[in-house]
C-alpha cells in the first residue's frame, strides 16, 4: 500500500497531462498500471473515479467549446447501455489477460478505415451509438477513447471542441464503470481492496495535469494533434496486447 500512495499521484499528474494534450491516450496508461497494481475490480473503480474527476476538470477548462447536442445524446446511450450491463457485470470481475488484450485492440483502432465507416459524432444517430459502443467497451476494457475518436475524425469541429466534447462523454462511461464495478465491490464485501488515500491523493495531481496539458493543446496545431494521437494510442495498444497474450499463454 505504501508503494501507491506514491505511484498513484505520480502516474495520475502525466497521464492526465498525456489526455489534456490529446484527448485519450494518458487513460489507457493509468489502466494498465492499476490492472498490475491492483485485483481487477479495484482498478476498474479506482480509473473510473480518477477519470471522472480528470475529464470532468478538462471538460470545464474547454467548457466554451463543448458541443452540447452530441453531449446529449452520448449521455442517453450511456445510461441504457449502463443499465443493460449492469446485470451482466454485477457478480463477476474481469480477467487480467482479457483486460490487456481488450486495452491492446482498443488502443490498436485508431487504425480502423474510419472514413469508410462515414460515422460522424455531429450526426445524431451517430452520437447515440458512440455512446453505446464506447460504454459498452469501456466496462469490458476500463478504457474507449481511440474507438470515441473514430466517431470524431469526419467531423468538422476543432481540436479544442473535440478534446472537450470527448471528455464530457467520458465521464458519463466512467461514471457507469465506477456505479457497476463498486456496487460488485460493495456486494462482496471487498471495498477495502480501493486505496482510498492513494485515491484522494491523485485527484489534485490528475487536475494539475490536465491544466498543464491544455497549455500544450493550445500551442499545437491540428494538423500535429492529429498526427501524433494515432502513434502514440498504436504503441500504447501494441504493448498491451503483447503483454495480454503473454500473460495468457503463461
């Protein structure tokens, strides 16, 4: 316990930082660290209520350029794939092979022929359906931010919309993972298992994190934050799923 108290802070600041610039990327780092740090539904939580707080500071910081009827509709299709999961979730916890696979492929669809697809998150019915499919993922993954962005690429918003709209629907998808995750917790009597101080100690460091990287977001151009989300989400993934299928075959 005393290792995190000190890991936790420190990895939520770059992290944080890492998804201010970006949009994504820093939480996939954070939940792969917790998987190895922690039992499966402890870390599920424990991302989830980090999360919730790192986005939801990011999304006030870029408050201005949230697209509000897209927020709408996400939220809607998060709480009935929420609801939907619940049962499904409630009585069981993830495996640590599957959950870095499953962060591995998440990471790895950047590459998705995303304008083949023609989704567009300004189209309503678009919208809805990112929040069913990136929800959905991210109770099964901890993490959905690359699959969100595909409904991001053909819209016509800028950076600074993207990165906050996308960290407004985040929080609705992590929210759910924090209510089904910690109710199985709290069934089972295994609540201790979240390090609660290490917890309350990394949120102030996620939100330094997240003003530090909007500093950076700001001097960047669109073009460089397109570019270098896709590489830097590939290698993330890449690790994982060898890690995953290592763990697996193990």
């Amino acid at each position: 316990m005393p290792a995190i108290l000190f890991a936790l802070p420190a990895i939520a600041l770059a992290t944080s930082m890492l998804s201010g610039i970006f949009g994504m990327a820093g939480g996939m780092v954070l939940m792969g660290a917790l998987v190895l740090l922690l039992p499966v539904s402890a870390a599920f939580v424990t991302h989830g209520i980090i999360q919730v707080v790192a986005n939801g500071w990011r999304a006030w910081l870029n408050r201005e350029a949230i697209v509000w009827r897209i927020i709408g509709w996400y939220a809607l299709a998060s709480l009935v794939t929420g609801i939907g999961f619940f049962w499904l979730l409630i009585d069981r916890q993830p495996d640590r092979p599957l959950v870095f696979i499953a962060l591995g492929l998440v990471g790895l669809s950047v590459w998705l022929p995303a304008k083949r697809f023609a989704l567009d998150a300004q189209k309503s019915p678009h919208a809805f359906a990112s929040g069913v499919l990136v929800t959905g993922t991210n109770l099964i993954a901890g993490v959905a931010g690359p699959l969100l962005d595909v409904f991001f690429v053909r819209t016509s918003l800028t950076r600074h919309e993207i990165v906050a709209t996308k960290a407004l629907t985040q929080v609705f998808s992590h929210l759910a993972k924090v209510v089904i995750y910690g109710s199985a917790l709290l069934l089972t009597m295994d609540g201790e298992e979240l390090p609660w101080l290490a917890i309350l100690l990394a949120i102030p460091f996620s939100m330094l994190g997240t003003r530090l990287g909007k500093i950076v977001l700001d001097r960047m151009s669109d073009a460089h934050f397109l570019g270098w989300t896709r590489w830097i989400v590939s290698a993330i993934g890449l690790g994982y799923l060898v890690r995953g299928l290592m763990l697996d075959a193990g």
